[in-house]
C-alpha cells in the first residue's frame, strides 16, 4: 500500500528540528506547586444557663470524638475541623445534658453557643449543728419532706447525698435540747450547706437588779419581791435583798441587792418585780438554756410617795460603799447601806422634811435636811471628808 506523502513529510520536519520561527528546541517546563491549603475550620462558643456563664462543662463534638472544657467565662474551642455538619454534647454538674448541630465551613469559625437549664437531678446537703457555741454530737438531724435522716458526728457535722433537688426543711433535735430548723435549698449537682442550732432546754439562769434606772431601789430597808412565772403557774420567787441577808448584815456588812433563778426551762417566762413606794413591773423574758439571761427590772415612783437617793463619795470623788445612810422622816428611822457603786435610794417616804446621817469609819459624819415631796425623788449625795 502506498504511503501517503504528508507522513514523509512529518517525518521530515522532524528530523530536521523546528523550523517555525520562534519555536524551542524542547517543551517549556511546568512549574511546581506547595502542598495543598487545609479544607478545615473552627468550632466556638459560649456554655450559659440564663445570665450565668457555666465553667467546667465537659463539651464533645461528634463524630470526631474530641472533646473540650469550657473555661471560667463559658468559652470552649475546636480547632482544625474538617468541613462537614456534626452534633455538640455539653454536660456540666447541675444542669441538664445539651445537644446542638453545627455546619463547618473551610476557613470558618462556626458558632456554637449553648444554653442548657439546670437539672431535676439529685444533690448533697451537709452542715454542722451547735449550740451555739460548740458543735454538738448526737443530734438526730431530718431533712423534712423526705425519709432521709442522719445523727450527727464528731463536731456536730452531717452529710446527706442524693436528695431530689428541692426546698426543704432541716430538723434538728436531741434530748435535753430545743430542736433547730432550717430551710434548705438543694440543688442537682450541687453541695449545699445548712448550719443548725440548739439550746438546751434547761439549766438556764435569770439574775438582774431592781433599779429606778439609775440605782437599785431594793434594800434591807425596803425589801423588794421578784416572782417568775412559766407556762401560767409560779416558777419560783425571791425576796431582794434576801430576808437572811439583811439579817446577816445586822445594818453594817454590805448587802447585795441582785437576784436569781437557776435551772429554769429554755422558753418564755414571765417576771414581776415590786417594791414599796413604786409601781409593779412585769418583763417577758426568753430564757436559753445553759445561759445566763439578764433580769434586770426598772420601776417608777408610784406617786404617792417621795424616795431619797444618793451617791457618797470621799473627797477625791471615789464612790464608797459600805457608808451608813439613816433617814429619819415623820417619827420613822430607816437605815441602809451603800452598794459597791456607793449609792442608795429609801423609796417609799410620806412627803415631810427628812434628816438624812450619812457616816463610815474614818469619815466625818455628814447630816443634812431635805424637804420631801410626792411623787419625787430626792438627792441626797454627799462628800464624806476625813
């Protein structure tokens, strides 16, 4: 078969080189490229439950199986991910598990912000019960409106775990002492802490003075009468200054003028105070167990008498107690003693003029007129001199 005359003709020019004007002699080279840039993006967001920034929540992002933490302002990251749609899992203590899709696009940062709400879960209660002052072991503490129950351990503390998230109430109680409550409100995930107290139920103290105010206005010369009631009947009474000490005393040895009730039941009681010359007093007193409790009484002048009171001081003005202080008023003499403060008070005079002796050993005695009226108290101060 013939050959065609344009193949000779190929063969030829090929043989010869190029002889088009500006061809080369060999092909151009093609130049090299870098690797290829990333097909990735970013994942980041913000872990929130209403206006609270949730830290510490353990955050996954499938199907890649990296997981994340959300830090103390709620921000988490994914870094490097490829292009694709996945599923965010956010579960942080307290609050309820979370999920969300999010679309990765190459070179992007995708948004994934979460909220989640708090749980319906179950939580911890723990906190010390004390008297006050001390932690107190023993006690039986009840978590009301549930079945859980503890006794308290060394130093008065308790834990109870897994309660349903709620508000309760703390009960505290132990023989010998006033129950506590408290109210508590647990949270799922959560530690919650409650601090009880209690009193004990007896062994309480109530002491105080009958004063004008001012000065006691109970003496040996006008005996004053205190009477404490609890629960409608008599608790107990006292005479004020005691019958055996003003006759111990035999006008001469201070007498103190304070009184007191012991072993009383913690709870409201009712004290009475009178003294001649001034008008009853009654005070509601809450008495702690195992405390002393303040019983001081204050009366006023009924009106119809007149009192004299003082201070005696020596000559450099230091109240002395101890001085011997005789009112003669109306044909009666009545006699006192100062008290550690130096004062005294004769309440329950008729309005007439009064001589009032004031004297102590090594003093000068000092004796001095006073016109009494109703209703008033008179001041019957003096310096002794030496």
């Amino acid at each position: 078969m013939p050959v065609p005359a344009a193949v000779f003709l190929v063969a030829g020019l090929l043989s010869l080189g190029c002889l088009i004007p500006g061809c080369a002699a060999g092909p151009k080279s093609i130049p090299l490229l870098g690797p290829p840039t990333p097909l990735v993006g970013d994942v980041a967001g913000t872990v929130t439950s209403g206006r609270q920034l949730v830290s510490g929540a353990a955050v996954s992002l499938s199907p890649t199986g990296l997981t994340s933490a959300s830090d103390a302002a709620g921000s988490y990251r994914f870094s490097d991910v490829a292009p694709g749609a996945y599923l965010l899992r956010v579960t942080a203590p307290g609050f309820a598990e979370t999920s969300r899709s999010v679309t990765v696009l190459a070179g992007r940062e995708a948004r994934g912000d979460i909220a989640v709400a708090p749980s319906f879960g179950t939580g911890q209660l723990t906190g010390v019960v004390t008297d006050g002052i001390t932690g107190v072991e023993g006690v039986r503490i009840q978590v009301l409106g549930s079945t859980a129950e503890a006794i308290s351990g060394a130093g008065g503390s308790f834990l109870f775990t897994d309660l349903s998230a709620g508000l309760y109430t703390v009960r505290a109680s132990r023989a010998g002492f006033v129950a506590g409550e408290v109210p508590a409100q647990v949270a799922a995930g959560r530690l919650t802490e409650a601090a009880l107290a209690i009193t004990r139920s007896g062994g309480g103290t109530l002491s105080g003075r009958i004063t004008d105010g001012l000065r006691g206005i109970a003496s040996c010369a006008s005996i004053g009468q205190v009477v404490l009631f609890a629960a409608g009947s008599t608790a107990g009474s006292r005479s004020v200054p005691s019958l055996l000490d003003c006759a111990r005393s035999r006008g001469v040895l201070v007498v103190d003028d304070r009184f007191e009730f012991t072993g009383l039941e913690t709870g409201t009681h009712i004290l009475q105070a009178a003294v001649n010359g001034f008008q009853t007093g009654t005070k509601i007193v809450q008495i702690v167990g195992g405390a002393d409790n303040n019983g001081d009484m204050v009366l006023t002048l009924d009106g119809s008498t007149s009192a004299v009171a003082g201070t005696v001081f020596d000559s450099t003005l230091l109240p002395q107690s101890g001085a011997q202080v005789q009112l003669s008023a109306g044909g009666t003499t009545l006699t006192t003693l100062t008290g550690a403060d130096g004062r005294f008070v004769v309440p329950a005079l008729t309005a007439s003029s009064a001589t009032v002796t004031v004297s102590k050993q090594e003093f000068n005695t000092s004796v001095r007129t006073l016109q009494l009226s109703a209703g008033d108290t008179a001041d019957a101060s003096v310096i002794l001199q030496r």
